[in-house]
C-alpha cells in the first residue's frame, strides 16, 4: 500500500466527537442552540458526534448522525431548600397573622442584618458553582461509559453551567481522547447576576478562580465566543492554547423574512430583562419622538418578549406609564421559540441589550441578523457585543446615547432604515462548523501536540 492510500485509508476512519453540554434543544435555552448548530453540521462532514445533556428530547426529532445521552439532573440540598421555602412562603401568604407579621418587621431593621447575611451566604454556598449542581457527576458517568464503548477522538466540555468542564475532565482521567473546553461566558471575571453583595460576590469569584485553575491546565484547547475574552484569557491564562469561535445562526431553523409582511415603525425586543439589561434609553428616545411628533404614535412600536423578574417588570411598567407609552408599548411575556422567532421577523428593528457586559455578545444577535432584520445593538462603544455588532453588519448606540437612539428610530419613521439587511460576513453554523472541523483535524493530525493558535474568525473591529 503507497502512502496515499494509507493516508486515505487513515482518513477514513469516523472521527467521533462527544460533547458535554447541560443545555441542548428543545430545553428552550439559547446556550444549547451553539452545539445544535455546530453537531448538526459536524455531523454532515463525516463526524459521528455524541451529546451528555440534561436536555430530555420530548419529541424533537433527532439529527443525523448525531446521538443524544439525557441524563437527568439529580435532586441537591439547594433544591430542597428552595422547595421547603417556596411552600413556606405560600402557606404564609395565606394565613393573615403571618403575613401581618412578616410587614410588620422592615426589612431594614439593623438586628435582622446579620440573619439575612447569613442566609444569604448559606443560600450562594448551596448553589455554587452553579445550576450543574447535580447533574456533572452523572454526566461523567455517562461520558466515561461512552469512552469505554468506543473511541472518541475529542472531548468537548461546554458552559455555562461551567461545571460541565468538571464532567469532561472527569472523563478523560487516563483516556487517550483530548479534552477541549467550550467557555460560552466567562466564568470566575464574571460575577453572579444580581448579586448585590460585594463580600459575597469576591469570595463566589474567589471560589471559581480556584476551580478555574483545576481544569485550564488540563484541556488541551479552549474555545470562547468572543475577541475580547480570548484577549483576556490569553493574558490571564498564557499557557493555553486559546481559540475564538464566534457564536452564529442555523439558517435552516429561522423563518424567511418577507418584506411585505414587515411592519414598518416597530421595534423588537426578545430576550430577557436582568442585572444591567434594560429599555430605558428606548423608552426616553421613544417619550422624545412622541413629544416633537405626535402623529408617530401611529406607527412607532415596541414590543417586548421573554421573561421579566418582579423588580424588573415593575420598573419598565413604571417607565412605560411615567413616559406615557402604554399605548406604543406591548408587554408579550415568554413566548415559545417559534413565536419570538415570527415577531422577530415582522418586526423592523430588532434590539439587542448588552449593557455591562465588555467581554460578552448576546446569542440574539446572530439570530436578528440572520433572520436579516435591522439589529441594533445598546452597549458600551468598545464592548464585545458593540464590536461584533459592527462586525457582522448590525448597528450600534451606547447606552447613554439618548440623542442618538432618538435619530436612529427617527430614521425608521422616515423609511430611511431598510426592512431586510444581509450579514457583512458568514455567521451561520454551517460556516463555523467548517471552521471547527479543520481545527479538529488539524489538532489530532499533529498527534496531541496543540500549537497557541490565532483565532479561526476574522479580528472584530
């Protein structure tokens, strides 16, 4: 045999890939929409991959090639606690005595400090290092089982939840597959959002820091979604091998965009309202808009999906009535993917919110563009999402920008923002999973050893 054929022989091997992922469709999350895209297509250029996931599969159909393991997530002391103060609360609400009692002591009062506190700790420490909490022991079981059925060539760990990257170390102790890790956030930079105690939140990144430096010394390769944190992570971090691999879109499952159908004025907002996300720059332009021109109540909209906790829904409900938008305003709540999807593409603008978050781009992002509506961006100007923002084709307004976002929607009144837009560059999973694949190999053609690569996108501007 000449060493072409042993070369194409040794080429056609099936190359397996298992993935470690908390998160996969249909469990609704928009992290598990990266390895739906990435599997499906890895599958089509001759991967056999495998999914551990806490993802139970209902009655999605499965992909070619690509095979699920649901594992479920066992119950921990943290959900049992939250289980015995949720039907506390609820018995305490019903009884009058109680509930008196429980206004009657402010929550201010100085001898109840040290009580909350401790609660607060005990609560933060129950749940650390994240929602994986009993599941990353199953899913190495799981993952180790699959490595002694068959070969696996690599072992990608994805988060967050970031202990999922504990289940892929866990299951490559003394085997001879790689293991990558797959950071769709940061971890230990990043505190809990809506933490508001800062004692508690340095030992949490204290804690995860630690955890950190298990793990990063042990995968062969990580893999982040954005320039900045691969910046960051190369500094902090100079002995990995660090890739970035943006996040992007499976065209096959978003809806066509027909003009037509697109209602000219109105503005989308799907996702969900937390720690530093909020609309009330858009409410303030869109107060401005209707005080210079009244007439553009007929037509300028805004309306908001996905989930809001009570403080949040109570503050934009505030904004709305203080700004004198209820009737420019429409609230929808949670929708199922398919139905954000379609308002998305009705819509003309889409936003997307990612105030507070430098090193971070919101997956909606790919999604708006793709679907080809107008997105703009709320951010920081030299943000991750501001920059991939204008990377990919999409627009871009600080925060602050008051003035700025009042010209953009005034643009959109007078027709001067098309209703349909094309990306600057590819960002379909298709494209990236190319990408991915020719890292794979590359990798496991040089035998293991990785050489520090430079990143598999272009540079962000």
């Amino acid at each position: 045999m000449n060493r072409f054929q042993q070369n194409l022989a040794g080429n056609s091997r099936v190359r397996r890939l298992l993935v470690i992922t908390y998160h996969f469709p249909p469990d609704g999350a928009i992290g598990g929409q990266r390895w739906a895209g990435l599997s499906k297509y890895l599958a089509r250029l001759g991967w056999e991959v495998h999914i551990v996931t806490a993802s139970d599969p209902g009655q999605e159909h499965p992909t070619p090639n690509v095979h699920r393991h649901f594992r479920r997530r066992r119950r921990t002391l943290n959900d049992v606690y939250r289980a015995v103060a949720g039907r506390f609360r609820q018995r305490s609400g019903g009884h009058h005595s109680l509930a008196r009692q429980a206004t009657a002591l402010p929550r201010s009062s100085p001898w109840l400090k040290p009580f909350a506190a401790v609660r607060g700790f005990v609560g933060s420490a129950m749940s650390l290092p994240d929602d994986g909490r009993g599941w990353v022991a199953v899913a190495a079981v799981a993952a180790r089982a699959l490595l002694r059925e068959q070969k696996f060539d690599v072992v990608i760990s994805s988060g967050p939840p970031h202990s999922a990257h504990f289940a892929g170390l866990a299951a490559t102790l003394g085997r001879d597959a790689q293991f990558w890790m797959d950071m769709r956030d940061p971890w230990s930079v990043t505190p809990r959002f809506g933490a508001h105690d800062e004692d508690l939140a340095r030992v949490e990144r204290l804690v995860l820091r630690q955890m950190e430096r298990l793990v990063f010394p042990r995968a062969a390769r990580v893999i982040v979604n954005t320039f900045q944190f691969e910046r960051a992570l190369a500094v902090s971090e100079p002995d990995i091998a660090v890739t970035c691999l943006p996040n992007g879109v499976d065209l096959e499952h978003v809806p066509a965009r027909n003009a037509v159908e697109v209602r000219r004025g109105s503005v989308a907002y799907v996702g969900t309202l937390y720690f530093g996300r909020n609309l009330t720059s858009v409410c303030a332009a869109m107060r401005r808009i209707l005080n210079d021109k009244p007439e553009a109540a007929a037509n300028l909209r805004l309306d908001v999906a996905g989930p809001m906790d009570e403080p949040h829904r109570r503050k934009f409900q505030d904004e709305i009535e203080a700004a004198g938008l209820t009737s420019v305003v429409k609230i929808h709540g949670s929708l199922s993917r398919a139905q954000a999807l379609q308002l998305l593409r009705r819509s003309h603008l889409a936003l997307v919110l990612a105030q507070g978050q430098p090193m971070q781009v919101p997956a909606k992002l790919y999604e708006s563009v793709g679907l080809g509506v107008p997105t703009l961006v709320i951010a920081e100007d030299t943000s991750a999402a501001a920059c991939e923002a204008r990377r990919i084709g999409a627009m871009t307004v600080d925060n602050a920008d008051v003035d700025g976002l009042q010209s953009l929607f005034e643009d959109l009144l007078a027709g001067g923002i098309p209703t349909t837009i094309q990306p600057r560059t590819p960002i379909t999973y298709a494209h990236l999973a190319q990408q991915l694949d020719g890292l794979l190999r590359e990798s496991l053609n040089s035998e293991g050893r990785i050489r520090k690569p430079t990143s598999v996108a272009v540079q962000s501007v």
